[in-house]
C-alpha cells in the first residue's frame, strides 16, 4: 500500500492570473486520486512545494522554502506535465 505524499501548496498573490489556479489544483488532485494530499507550505512534514503561478513571470517569493524540492506551475500545460512525472514517481 502507497503512502500519501504531502506537497506544500502556495499559490502566488494572483496579479496577473491567466488562467483558474484553484480549478487547476483540484483537477491535479483528482487525477492523483488518494496519493497526494496538499497542506500548508509550511507543514513541518513538507519536503515539497508545489507553487501555483498564475503567469509566467511567477514572482512570489519562494525563498521561505529554501531546502526544499520546488515544482512551478505556471499554466494547465505545465500542471499535466507535473501529474505524469508524480503518477511515475508515486
């Protein structure tokens, strides 16, 4: 039986979204099913963030999460491309 990963989920201050960053989570979580669950960035169990960028200039400051494995998503694009290499690695 898989353990579920916990990701640190921090979404950027929402300036210039170009798309629906709180739609696109959730279809991440359905497509991941029960391997996944997202907390709070700074959840002491977190080894991963998972940044949610609502352009491509994908400003927020990261720099709490120094350390830690980052992925950036900057569009839906980016997010299946993010989904395939978790169902590899999960």
């Amino acid at each position: 039986m898989n353990k579920i990963r916990s990701i640190g989920l921090k979404y950027c201050g929402g300036c210039n979204p170009r798309y629906d960053r709180v739609e696109t989570v959730r279809r991440i979580r359905d497509e991941l099913g029960g391997t996944i669950r997202f907390v709070p960035p700074d959840d002491p169990g977190v080894d991963s963030i998972l940044a949610v960028m609502g352009c491509e200039t994908a400003c927020a400051d990261l720099s709490a999460f120094d350390g830690k494995k980052i992925w950036i998503i900057t569009s839906p694009g980016d997010a299946d491309v993010w989904v395939a290499e978790m169902k590899k690695t999960l």
